[in-house]
C-alpha cells in the first residue's frame, strides 16, 4: 500500500485555502491536507505528525514576521518541502524567501494550471521562482530598501520582541525562567518539537547561538517595559 500522502497549508484565506486544498487533492495527489491559519498552528501541527511532504505559507498571515520567519521551520525540518504561496512579488521578498532556505516561491496570482505547475516543481525537488525576480523595477524596490538597512540595524533590539510571535514570546519568558524544553513543552500543552522548533526562530531572531545566551538576550528584553511598545508614531520603540 503506497504511503499517505500529507500537505500542509497555512494561510489566514479560508477561500485560498479550499481552492489550494482542491489542487492538492485533485491535481497532486495528495490524500490528506492540514490547514492552518497562523503561523504558530502551523508549526503545531508540523511538530504533531512527522508524515508531511509539503508545507506552503503565506508571506502575511498572523506570527509571520517576514519570509526568514520560516527559517525556524527549515531548521528543524531539513527534509520537508516548503513554499510559499504569496500576493507579494517583490524581489526582496522572493530572495529572503529562498535565503530562509525554502524550496519555492509562488505567486498567488497565477491560474489553476500554472499554480499546480509550479507546486509540482517544488515537490519534484526543483526551485521554483517567478519571473518577476528579473524585473528590474523590482531590482530598483530591492536598491531602495537597502539603503534603510542601516536604519534597522540600528533600531533592531527595540523592534526584536515586537517581531516575535505570541508563542515564542511565551517560549522565551519560560527560557528565561531556566526551564527545560520538557518543561516549557508541558507548561504550554506542546510538543517538545514544537519548542524546537519555536527556539530556533528565537535564536535567529535575537541573534544567538544557544539557549544560555537566548536567555541572557530575553532577560534583557522582557526586563525594557519600553521594548515593542508602540511609540506615539505607532512604530515599536
């Protein structure tokens, strides 16, 4: 009997979703699709069941800071297949999309038939990028935005807890406390692959190697009341 076939697609679009699903199933192959809408639930539901053979993201749902949020996902999951699935064009984002480490980029603007196409070439172990990454106008929207890149650095320890998701805020206010991924994984009801995966967004996030200099970064975080608190410009300070 062949294995079971699983997909997992994580976008806050109930509609983009079912029509997602649809090409999965009927154009794909696929058995069984997991849906979610976060992505938080969707790295629950990566680190429940181990049998996933594709997972696509979208670039703006709820917990997903940018395309390197998913570098966290690839970290601990080396062999799955990611892609995401975006309305977004934008140079910048295909290339911090494939520097995260996933296998494809798709647009979401695409028909029925090329969107099947271009799932199939990231399954099929190919990388699939649109056309638009040669645009040069999209090159010019990449040159504008690093000449802000100084302007970030400058401001990315105050803007650091701000980018987190709720849940890895709550992994790291347990690190810092001393407690072991065990503990952290039942004190949130999660599986310990779940933590491993949220710990390897952090250590990205806050730019560290290990969980002892991850707690020393949260400590100070958490203890700045001002940290991600919008300022009266409404940007985090």
């Amino acid at each position: 009997m062949d294995e079971l076939r699983v997909a997992l697609i994580a976008d806050d679009d109930e509609f983009f979703r079912i029509a997602l699903a649809f090409i999965l199933k009927n154009e794909l192959g696929f058995q069984t699709v997991v849906e979610a809408r976060s992505l938080d639930e969707a790295i629950d539901e990566l680190s429940e069941r181990g049998s996933f053979e594709l997972a696509l993201f979208d670039l703006q749902m709820p917990g997903m800071e940018s395309a390197a949020s998913l570098a966290g996902v690839r970290d601990v999951h080396p062999h799955l297949k990611i892609g995401v699935v975006s309305a977004s064009s934008r140079r910048a984002d295909i290339l911090a999309a494939l520097a995260a480490g996933i296998n494809g980029y798709v647009p979401k603007g695409l028909g029925a038939r090329d969107l099947a196409n271009a799932i199939r070439a990231i399954i099929e172990g190919r990388v699939f990028v649109p056309p638009s990454i040669t645009d040069r106008s999209s090159r010019d929207d990449e040159q504008s935005e690093a000449t802000s890149i100084p302007d970030k650095a400058a401001n990315q320890v105050g803007r650091t807890l701000a980018s987190l998701t709720p849940r890895q805020r709550e992994v790291l206010s347990l690190l810092v406390r001393g407690l072991s991924n065990k503990e952290i994984a039942r004190q949130l009801k999660l599986g310990e692959g779940t933590i491993k995966i949220h710990l390897a967004a952090l250590f990205r996030s806050l730019q560290v190697r290990n969980r002892q200099e991850a707690a020393v970064a949260g400590a100070r975080l958490l203890a700045d009341p001002d940290v991600g608190r919008p300022s009266p410009t409404g940007r985090p300070t």
